[in-house]
C-alpha cells in the first residue's frame, strides 16, 4: 500500500487498484441501485418514525410501494413542454451517479482508473446542474422553473467549495488518481486531518443531490419545486436519481476521505461498502435535523464562509505535504 | 396478472392525497390528514404526485370550478373524494381505496377525459400514456384569459400562452413579468385564498389577492389552539424542515385522537410534546437564521392593513409568539375578520419561498373577502 | 478500428450539434445543443490523451452552459413553447463567409504535408502539464491570473448597477447594509 | 483517428462557429458562435499536440485557450447586462457605436 504514489500510472496499475473489465459495469449500476435502495429505505423509517405511523418494518418496505405506485400511475404532460429536455434532464441524474461511481474502487477493483479520477467525478456533479434546472424548465410550469432557478442558485454557492475540498486529497496523496489517493491514506485517514474539507464535501454532496438542506429546488412552497409536474415513472427516475446522487457521493467520500477498503478483519472491499453505508446513513439522517438552506442566503455563506475555510484547508494540506516530502 | 394485483394492491396501500380545504372547514381538513396519515397514505404536494382528490367540504361555485381544474391534473389512476362530515372518513377512505383498485375504470378514464375536452382521435392507450395537456397547469401562469393582462396580441402566443411582458425588476434590469395565480390549491395554503402575482424570475412584484368561498357557512372549524398549531406545522414544513414538521403535526392531532370532535373551550396543559418542540424549534440556530428579517411588520403596518396585533415583527417572532401562546385561551367571540386584500401588501417584494413563509405566519383564521377592492399593490 | 470510429462519430456529433445552435428555437435547446457540442469535443481531447485538459473542458463548458441557459431566458424571454422566429442579419454574406472559410481551411489540412511527429508523449500526462505550468510555462500562468482577477472587477463594475454609495449610504455609515435582498451573512 | 481527421472536424465546427457569430443579432448568440470557434480551436490544439509534438509543454497552450474563453465569458455576460441596462435591447444591431 505504501508505493511511492506518483509513480502508479492508469496503465500499470500497479497493486493499488484492478481495472476489471468493463461489462463489470453492470455491477456498478447493481451496487450503486442497492445504496440508492438502501437510502430510501432508512429514509422512510426515520420518517415513519417521526410521523409514528406504521411498524419499522413496514417503512423499509415504503420505497418499494412507492415505486409500485409510480409504476401504475400515468404519465403527464403539460401544454408546450419541451419533452426532449424534460425527459433528459430526469433520466441523466442516474446516468451522472453511474458514471461517479464508475472510478470508485471498490476495494482492488474497479471499472475505470481514470488518471483524473477526482477532477472526472467534479465533471460529473457539474452535469448535475445542466440535468435537475432542466428538469425545471421542460414542464413549462412557474413552479417547476422556480426549482430549476433555485437549484442554480445553490450550484453557484456550494460548487466551488466542493471543487476545492476535493483539492486538498489530491494534493496530499499528489495525484488525481482515485485508488491513488486511498492508498495514500496508510494509517491516517484523509478525514481525520482535512476536517473541513471533509465536511464542505459532504455539504457538496447534499447539494448535488438536491438533499435536505439543500432541497429547496424540491420545497414544499412551490409544491415539490423541479418535480410540480412529474408523475409515474419520470417521477420515479427523478426520485431514483436523486438517491443514486447520494448513494455515489457517499461511496467517493470512501477513497477521498475514509482510507478506502483499509480495515481490520473485513476484506477490502467489505469495509468500503461499509463505509459507504455509513456515510450515506449520516446524510439521510441529516436531512432530518436541518431545515432548509435558502439559496439567496446560502450564496453568502458559500463565498464569505465555506470557499476561504477550503482555501485555507488547501494551503495547510499542501504546507504539510511538502513539509513531509 | 398476478404481478399487476401485486402491483395494484401495493400502489393502493401507498396512495398520495392532494387534499382541499374549503375555507371554515380546517377542523375536517385536519382530522382528514391525520386518517389519511393513519392509514399509511401519504398527503400529496401537486396534482402530479396525487392519486386521491379529497375535498373537505361545499365548495362554492369559483372554488369548484379550480377543483375540478386540479382534477383533470391528476394523472390517473385517480380517484375523487368529497366529504362534508368527519364521520364519513374511514368509509370514505375506504372507497377511495376500493377505486384506485378498480382497474376498468381506469382503462375507461382518459378516454373520458379526452372525450370531455373535444380531444378526438385519441384511442386513450391502456397506461403510460396521459394528455391532460389541455388543462395544462394551473400554476402556470394563468391563460385562463383573466384580466391579469389585456391586450396581448394572441398571435405572439404560442399554444395560447401568452408570452410575458417586460417590466424593471427590482435591480433595475428589464425581465420578463409572468402572471402566475398562486392558490387556491396549494399545500400549507390559506384556503380559498387566490394570489394573482406578477413573477419575475422568482420575485414577486405585484400581488392582488381574492378569496374562493364555500358553498354555505356552517362549516366545520378547528379550535383555535388546534389551528395555531397548524400554522407551526406549516411554517415548518415551508421553512423545509419536514422532521419537525412531522413532530408538530403529531403534537397537532394529539388530543383529538379517539375524539370525534374535540371540545373547544378545555385543553391540557402544555403536553410534553409540545414543550420538546418549542425546545426544538428554539434551539435550531439554522431556523432564526433562515427567518430572522423575513416579512418584517411594524405596529404601524399591522393596524394600517387589519391584521392581527400579534403580527408584528418577523417571521421568526411570529412563529415563536405562536409556539408560546398555543395554550393561551383565545379572546371570546373570535378575532376580527382579516380583509383579504390585506394579504398582498407584505409578500410585494419577497420571492416565492420569502413569502409563503410570510403568508403562512400570519393568522388568517377569520379571513374575510374585502368589501372594497383595492387597486394592485405594486412596490419597485 | 473502433477507436476510429468512436473519433468521426464524436466529431459528426459536435459539428451537428453546433449547428443546431444557430437552428433551433428555444433558447434552452440552443445552449444545451452547444453544450454538447462541447462535451463531445471534451471527450474527442480524451481520445487524444489529454485526460486532464478532456474533462476540465467538460466540466467548465456544461457549468458554462447552464449558466448562459439562465442568460439566454433572461434576455429573450422565450418560454420552451417553440417559436418560430428568425434573430439573423446578413444571412447570406454570413454563410458565404463560413463556407468559404471551411474550403479554405480544409484545402490547407488536405495539401500541407504535416511533419512527422516530433518527440514522444511523457508518461504523465497530467504531471507533465502541471510541471510545465509551475516551471519553465510558469510566465503564463502568472499573466493569466491578474487577468482574471481584472476581469472579474470589471465584470461586476459593468453589470452592477448599485455602487457602496447605495448600499452604505453618503458616508458609508449604514450598517446593515441596504440591499434588495439581504445575505446570509448579514454584513 | 489522424491529424487530418481531427483538424477537419475542427475547421467544420470553426466555420459554423464563424457562421453564427457573423449571422446572430442577439448578443449571447453571438457569444455563442465565439465560443464554437474556440471549441475549434481546442480541437485543433489538442490534436497538433498529440499527433505533432506531444512533448511536456505543449498543453499550456490548452489551458491559455480555456482561461481566454472563460474570460470571454465573463466580459461577454458583463457587457451583454450592461447592454441591456442601457439601452433595453440586446441586439448588436442597436450598439453600433464603434461602427461609424
């Protein structure tokens, strides 16, 4: 584990990650389904639990009466919409959190060693923007629009945060590399020293994946915001995407801040999906203690507050690494 | 068939419920939530999400025609409710249930549907597959030729919709004005209530408000310490704070469970729900700082527009004054009516989030349609 | 083979997709055509091995996009209702110029015989780019970002219309601040 | 894959990009047109880069393109307000200043 970390190319791997072959993609859609499903299902029982009504139980099963729900139910339409974007805009949130997960390895392996892993996962969650404000605008309705402008809103104060939290890994492990990057985690994790960013990170996350705080895109005021007007299975896409946001922001945290699949007893691979879960439990339980971050007073603390905190992070974290090297 | 039953059966047990509340008739509304709720149902946000319409109480004849607007919204397989009676809940419930299983009616629906709208040609496919396109959105903005905006030329319009119109925002920078008819079905809405906002991106410049009535008076209202507590529940859930929202709806329904109609003058003393989420709510730091500054009101204002004295200050003082003063008895003989008109003049200027904040703060118990309509409220 | 392929089949892409720009009625398929015209040109650079520079273009170009989405509806007001309406001027000198253009350009590529390559390509790529900016390219950088940083206050200047004047008061007193819409910082 | 390809592709999104920025009235969808024409470009770049000289330095020149495209960006939204501001249009036909 502890090579020298520069020298681990895409091409020779080396023993930090195995790209396996790329029908193993299937997989990462199989995994990636199982958090989002996973997600769902803790949601529903912290909030059966809080509306205390019906057995836990019975809440774990609600995602998948949902889902039946919008399977039955008819699509819709509403005058001149632009369906083409609409429908893009739902379907590609899932396409976005595959193609997230695609470079996270999942113990030794996985299904694209991209050399810029980390700056590949920052494009993906940027399309995130483009897909949910598309969203908004295709149903040509106000208050769907609303929720396509708001979700802008928060973009522009959480993204460049985030961007600059995912810096401060690559500068300390000195690569771009994803399995690089958790491989240079050997006996210290990344969270433990680049607090900050770890957790401007995890706000990130809630923000791409238009969760908790930062759902006012989806508010209640504007009667469910981005998705006024969906319902049946461009819903259940939506709602779907969402999750899976979540699920593969969840898995990234793994390598960039929680040492990937290090750990004792488990193999490798067990204690990233482990890890995984309890990231992504952290933030569906969140979602419940907050309230919502209104995005014209978020723009303010995204800037003033969160940008010079992960500046600051960065220059320490590069001060250290030099000072190591 | 068997996985179609399953599915069925399933989808039923989770329905979603767009409830419509006729003005005086909050207490029914209230007790509809909450079997709702029991039920394991789930209460809907827009028409899309919805598969049960259920109207509590007669609306009157303005207030009817936007309900069956939403209802040719609801995708399908839908189903349509209406009670006048809290007695008649769980059989009606259990109706709604019944028919969202009733699968050849919902072959049949949209062919109806189309049918109704002079649609020809549609061979209504079996699923998947629901042009409610005419009926188009009702929060969109209002193409129901209202007098909102005269004189557009139609020909400029494209599928009937009016494009908008350009008007200084509050930067100063020329943007497009959308009318946009916030209500009457809405959730966390006063009901009844119609705003007729001029929107430019997400704020509002101009607001007229009118109010839908019911059918006939007698209707079936809350107590006050119930409906106080309504508006914590709503002003929550608007601030998106669905968790504690939650909690206040339970605090809400609490002592009316197992009572068909609980009497108004005797309440228990603070219940420990209750005190946990005035705790609660007072210790988010995030909450005051999301609605400190919100919709601030001076004395002045409050006498100037008829509202209630305990209006003043801003959002956050409005919800903690409420929280405090729930089992306060309320002054005999009711509160004076509030004139609707008054509603605009607070939200002119706030966007939409700022001002449902705003609207659902502010206690419109006894709203009454103004006597004198008022000429638009506009402020820059 | 294949890689061929994929190459012309992304290049194909891009062009149709620019093009679309200039047909398409609704502002918001203009802007999302041309970022998709950029996304395939970002993963064309992918192709070439520029890994880092690929993903940055996609990246800031599908950002880009759904910012200028924002513009675009701001100043034409369009709502996704397709309206047909013609927003050109001298259409005929403009096609005349850009197919001229395209002949000209592609004879240069057809006749010049093109140099063989020169040198191999460093084995990190990335690395390679970033020791290039920090040493011997380090000039570049340097220019850049005062550049940026000018542009930057001369963007704001230009298109904000309230000066601190308006916001402090006459002798920049007031505290808080008059703003149309508080932030959340509450400076 | 070859040079030839990528730099035709390149000169067919150029003249499209020439095409809108010449034709369009509206100010972005002139910025439109600019931005296919520094596509081209980074096209081009890349490709001279990786089948010409793929040595170390090469790929500064990308990155002064993407930095002068953001900056047209940036000047081109600033300008396109201020336009707006002043003179409530956004057509190139009504800023013609410069042109006399």
């Amino acid at each position: 584990m502890g090579e020298p970390l520069l020298t681990s190319l895409p091409a020779a791997a080396g023993p930090a990650v195995v790209t396996v072959a790329p029908a193993w993609a299937v997989a990462v859609v199989a995994v990636l389904g199982a958090l989002a499903l996973a997600a769902a299902a803790l949601d529903g029982v912290l909030s059966a639990r809080s509306a205390s009504a019906g057995g836990a139980l019975g809440a774990a099963g609600r995602p998948l009466g949902e889902a039946s729900r919008l399977l039955r139910q008819r699509r819709r339409t509403t005058v001149q919409a632009d369906t083409l974007l609409w429908r893009t805009g739902g379907a590609g949130l899932l396409v976005a959190a595959a193609l997230m997960l695609a470079v996270v390895p999942l113990g030794r392996w996985t299904v694209a060693d991209l050399a810029v892993g980390v700056v590949w996962f920052n494009a993906m969650d940027v399309m995130v923007w483009a897909l949910v404000w598309l969203v908004g605008w295709g149903a040509n309705s106000a208050h769907a629009l609303v929720g396509g402008y708001r979700f802008l809103a928060h973009g522009l104060g959480y993204e460049l945060p985030l961007m600059f939290a995912l810096v401060a890994p690559a500068i300390a492990a000195g690569s771009l590399n994803v399995g690089a990057v958790a491989a240079a985690q050997d006996g210290l994790w990344f969270a433990a020293w680049m607090p900050v960013a770890f957790l401007v990170y995890l706000l990130g996350v809630a923000g791409f994946s238009v969760w908790g705080p930062f759902a006012p895109a989806l508010g209640t005021d504007v009667a469910g915001g981005v998705r006024a007007e969906l319902s049946g299975v461009d819903r259940l896409v939506l709602e779907t995407g969402r999750y899976a946001l979540l699920a593969a922001g969840a898995a990234f945290a793994v390598p960039m801040f929680l040492g990937g699949g290090a750990g004792p007893l488990l193999p490798d691979w067990a204690w990233t999906l482990v890890k995984t879960l309890a990231v992504l439990a952290l933030l569906v339980w969140a979602r419940r203690r907050l309230p919502a971050l209104r995005p014209d007073l978020f723009m303010e603390i995204g800037w003033l507050v969160l940008l010079p905190a992960a500046l600051v992070q960065d220059l320490l974290v590069a001060v250290v690494t030099v000072w190591r090297s | 068939m068997g996985l179609r039953e399953v599915l069925a059966r399933s989808a039923a047990r989770h329905a979603h419920v767009l409830v419509v509340e006729v003005p005086g008739w909050d207490g029914l509304r209230m007790a509809t939530e909450r079997a709702v709720l029991e039920r394991g149902w789930r209460l809907a946000w827009s028409p899309a999400d919805a598969d049960v319409l259920l109207v509590c109480g007669p609306p009157g004849p303005r207030l009817a025609a936007a309900v069956d607007l939403v209802w040719e919204q609801l995708p399908g397989p839908r189903v349509r409710v209406d009670v006048l009676d809290r007695r008649d809940l769980p059989d009606a419930l259990a109706g709604a249930c019944a028919g969202l299983l009733d699968d050849d009616h919902h072959r049949r629906d949209p062919r109806a549907r189309h049918g109704a709208q002079d649609h020809g040609g549609h061979d209504g496919p079996e699923d998947h597959d629901g042009h409610d396109g005419h009926a188009g959105s009702e929060h969109h903005g209002d193409h129901d030729s209202s007098d909102d905006h005269g004189g557009h030329d139609m020909e400029m319009s494209p599928g009937g919709i009016p494009l908008a119109e350009g008007g200084d925002d509050r930067d100063g920078l020329e943007m497009d004005v959308l009318a946009v008819r916030l209500g009457p079905v809405l959730p966390h809405w006063p009901a009844g209530l119609v705003l007729h906002c001029s929107l430019q991106g997400d704020v509002l410049t101009g607001a007229r408000a009118e109010l839908l009535g019911a059918e006939h008076e007698d209707g079936d209202a809350a107590d006050p310490r119930t409906r106080a507590l309504d508006r914590v529940v709503s002003v929550l859930a608007l601030a998106g704070w669905d968790d504690a929202a939650e909690r206040a709806r339970r605090v809400r329904d609490a002592p009316a469970t197992g009572d068909a109609r609980p009497t108004t003058a005797d309440h228990p003393t603070a219940s420990p729900g209750l005190a946990r989420l005035r705790r609660r709510v007072r210790r988010s730091r995030m909450l005051r700082w999301s609605l400190r500054g919100l919709g601030p009101l001076t004395a002045d204002d409050v006498r100037r527009l008829g509202l209630p004295e305990d209006a003043g200050g801003d959002a956050y003082d409005r919800l903690l004054h409420l929280l405090d003063d729930v089992d306060e008895p309320a002054p005999p003989g009711g509160r004076q009516a509030v004139p609707v008109d008054a509603l605009a003049d607070p939200v002119v200027g706030l966007d939409l989030a700022a001002a449902r904040l705003v609207l659902a703060g502010l206690d419109l118990g006894g709203l009454s349609a103004a006597p004198a309509p008022r000429p638009e409220a506009t402020r820059g | 083979m294949l890689v061929d392929i994929a190459f012309v089949a992304l290049g194909v892409v891009a062009v149709l997709s620019g093009a679309a720009v200039f047909v398409v009625d609704s502002m918001a398929r203009a802007t999302y055509a041309l970022a998709v015209s950029f996304v395939a040109v970002g993963v064309q650079v992918l192709f070439l091995q520029q890994s880092y520079v690929g993903v940055v273009v996609i990246l800031m170009m599908v950002m880009e996009m759904a910012v200028m989405a924002v513009y675009m509806v701001m100043f034409m007001g369009m709502n996704p209702a397709l309206m047909p309406m013609s927003m050109v001027h001298s259409n005929r000198t403009a096609v005349a110029t850009a197919v001229l253009t395209f002949l000209l350009l592609a004879a240069g590529i057809l006749v010049v015989d093109w140099p063989a390559r020169r040198g191999s390509p460093p084995p990190e790529v990335t690395e390679a780019l970033g020791e290039a900016l920090m040493g011997p390219q380090m000039l570049v950088m340097a220019v850049i970002s005062p550049v940026m940083v000018a542009t930057i206050v001369a963007g704001v200047v230009l298109a904000a219309p309230r000066t601190r004047y308006d916001r402090f008061g006459d002798d920049l007193r007031q505290r808080p601040p008059d703003d149309p819409q508080p932030g959340g910082v509450g400076r | 894959m070859t040079l030839e390809a990528a730099l035709l592709i390149s000169a067919a999104i150029f003249s499209v990009g020439l095409y809108g920025a010449i034709s369009q009235q509206v100010v972005v969808m002139v910025m439109m047109g600019l931005e296919l024409m520094i596509n081209a470009v980074i096209l081009a770049a890349a490709a001279c880069w990786w089948f010409l000289a793929p040595g170390p330095t090469g790929q500064v020149l990308l990155m002064v393109v993407i930095a002068a495209m953001t900056l047209e960006m940036a000047m081109g939204f600033a300008v396109a307000v201020l336009l707006h501001r002043a003179r409530q249009t956004d057509m190139t036909d009504m800023a013609t200043d410069l042109s006399r």
